[in-house]
C-alpha cells in the first residue's frame, strides 16, 4: 500500500471526495483527515486522525525500547564479564535490574513522544498551523487509477505527496474487526 497526501481548506470538498472513496471500494481504514480544527472535522462526519496518533507516542517508545534493549543486554554482559553473577546471589538482581532498564527506557520514550508531533506528519505542521487540512489515503495498487480519478473532479484539494502506508494486514484487520462488531449482540 501507498499513502497518498492532499492539503485543502475546504472541509466541504474533503467530506465528498471520503463518501465517493468509499463508494468505490475504499474503507474507513484507508481514510483520514489530519487537521488541528478536530471539532469541525467531526461536525463533517470526517475519518479523523486519532488524538494519540497526531503525536510521536508510537515512534518514540519503539525508538526507545531499542535503547532499553541495549542497555538491558549491556547491564547483563557487564555483569557476567565482571563475575558478578558469580556470588551468591546470582543472576537474579541483574535479570531485575535489566527488566527495570528496559521498562524505563521504553516508558521515558513514550513520555518523549507525547511533546513531539508524529514523523510522518512534521512536514505538515505548517500548513496545519495555517488552518489546512490533510486528508491521507492508504491505497492499494489495484486502487491507484481510482484514486485519480476521484481526484481529479476536485481541483481545491492539491497533491501534497506520498508516503509508507499503514501494512495492508492491519488495513485488513481493521476491516474485519468492524464488520465482526456489527454483527455482535
């Protein structure tokens, strides 16, 4: 999948473009609106970006994890190339310590993420500062002449790019979880 990236001001238009998307094919999933006017965006019964997702939460803590990683495996190598497994006490405390390395870590990443806007969408910051909005598609191959054309009846929305999508999987998975809630009691 691709993620293609439009920038418009014109919530109207962007309401259009997601009910003809869906009429062809495209699924909630594949569709949101980023935007900092989040109560005009639901007003418009658009596909919002989730308050969580705006921010490098996820990033950062895999980010972070990575380091607690390292340190986690360092705290146990130090410990063994030093003897101090050794002891009485053993691997036990090392295994504790490396846990609470590994947890910190991961957890200050997260805390780190929560004050930075998300990476994929900082090249947007600016024009979302201006009051624009970016409505972002996750298309698949097969879905890429539909896209266009859709597109092309709305000249206000421009182009603003691609990027890595969201893996189809997930797409798809979130597709199935939606359609297995309906039909619970």
């Amino acid at each position: 999948m691709i993620r293609h990236y439009y920038v418009t001001n014109d919530l109207d238009d962007l309401e259009l473009v997601e009910k003809e998307l869906e009429s062809q094919g495209f699924t909630e999933p594949q569709i949101h609106v980023l935007s900092e006017h989040d109560l005009e965006v639901k007003e418009h019964h658009l596909h919002e970006v989730e308050s969580v997702l705006k921010l490098d939460v996820v990033h950062s803590t895999e980010v972070w994890c990575i380091f607690g990683i390292v340190g986690a495996i360092s705290t146990l190598l130090i410990a063994y190339l030093m003897g101090w497994t050794n002891t009485a006490a053993g691997w036990v405390p090392f295994i504790f310590l490396s846990i609470v390395i590994l947890g910190f870590c991961t957890w200050e990443g997260g805390f780190i993420g929560i004050q930075k806007p998300n990476v994929n969408f900082q090249r947007f910051q600016e024009l979302l500062h201006k009051g624009k909005h970016i409505l972002f598609v996750d298309v698949d191959p097969e879905q890429e002449m539909i896209i266009d054309k859709v597109m092309k009846y709305h000249p206000n929305i421009q182009m603003a790019g691609v990027g890595e999508a969201t893996p189809h999987w997930v797409v798809r998975s979130q597709d199935n979880f939606k359609r297995f809630m309906k039909f619970m009691p």
